[in-house]
C-alpha cells in the first residue's frame, strides 16, 4: 500500500519534501517539523531553513540531512521542552542562541542573523517557537540585500512570518 501512495505521489508529480511549494521558482523557507519527521527528509533552501521548536526527533532528522549548525531565536523564558543545546550537540551540530523578542526585530538583529548563518559551514536551521520571527528576521535581511518591500515581505512569508509582519512593515519604513 505505501509504495502504491508513493507512486501514485510520484506520477502526480506531487512533492514529498516537507515544504509546499506556492506555485512560483522558489520553495517555503518553513518546513512542517511533522512532514520532517515523517518522512526523514528537509532540504535548504539558500542553506537555510525555518521552522517552529523542533524536538529530538526533527533535530535528529537535521542532523542525517546534513545540517551542521542550529540557530536559536527563542528567549531564556521560553519552554522548549527539552535541553536543546544538549540535544543539538550530541547530534555533531553547533547550536547558536540568538535571543529575539518583539522589539529585536531590527535591521541589526537581521545583520546578527546574517552573519551566523554566513559563519555555519553547513545548512542551518533557524528557529523560533512558530518561525514568525525567523521569517520576520529574513524579510528585513532580503530588504538589506536590496529587494524591494513587498518582495522582502513575501520573502519572510515564506520563512514563516505572520503576526509581525506590521513590525516588518514599521521597520522598512524606517530605513
């Protein structure tokens, strides 16, 4: 039966990898930590990848596929129901803290984000409890990049960007 489904998956030419592409060239930045774990499989996009807390099971996932360095968005306060630094390392990936609250979605955490991902030397996962501010980070770096605003804005989107997005837009207009 599942090699029937995987088949039929296939013919459709229907994606497998947990992260839905939106009809245009470029995937979703944000992977559904539950395709991931289902089905043992992420790809970067840009090197990277967004996601919301993921547990030992996705990390273990990043791991196989690669991945060298996990970054971490969520503040001291936050549940992450395990010991993250912990389990990431005893994967053989790096794990970075870079606390973002609300107010730190700024073009300079944006440029901290950046540089961390340019210092991995490997496919990094990026998160936070829902990957809002992860794709919140991503839009203000494309705008950096030159894109711009509402390409910048599909940008974080796609990486996961949702209630922030009127803190993005107040950002840009401060540039």
């Amino acid at each position: 039966m599942t090699k029937l489904l995987l088949a039929v998956v296939l013919a459709a030419g229907l994606s497998t990898t947990p992260y839905a592409d939106m009809g245009d060239s470029e995937p979703e930045l944000k992977v559904n930590l539950a395709a991931v774990v289902s089905t043992g499989e992420v790809v970067p996009v840009d090197g990277i990848t967004s996601a919301g807390q993921p547990d030992e099971q996705a990390l273990a996932v990043f791991a196989n596929r690669g991945y060298t360095t996990v970054i971490d968005l969520r503040t001291e306060s936050e549940d992450r129901g395990i010991d993250e630094p912990a389990a990431v390392k005893g994967l053989g990936m790096q794990y970075v803290s870079l606390p973002i609250g609300r107010d730190d979605i700024t073009f300079e955490s944006a440029q901290m984000l950046d540089t961390l991902i340019a210092k991995a030397d490997g496919p990094v996962l990026v998160h936070c409890g829902s990957g809002n501010r992860v794709g919140a980070l991503l839009a203000l770096s494309k705008s950096m990049e030159g894109a711009d605003d509402e390409a910048a804005l599909e940008y974080g989107r796609k990486g996961g960007m949702t209630r922030l997005e009127n803190r993005v837009k107040e950002v840009l207009t401060e540039k």
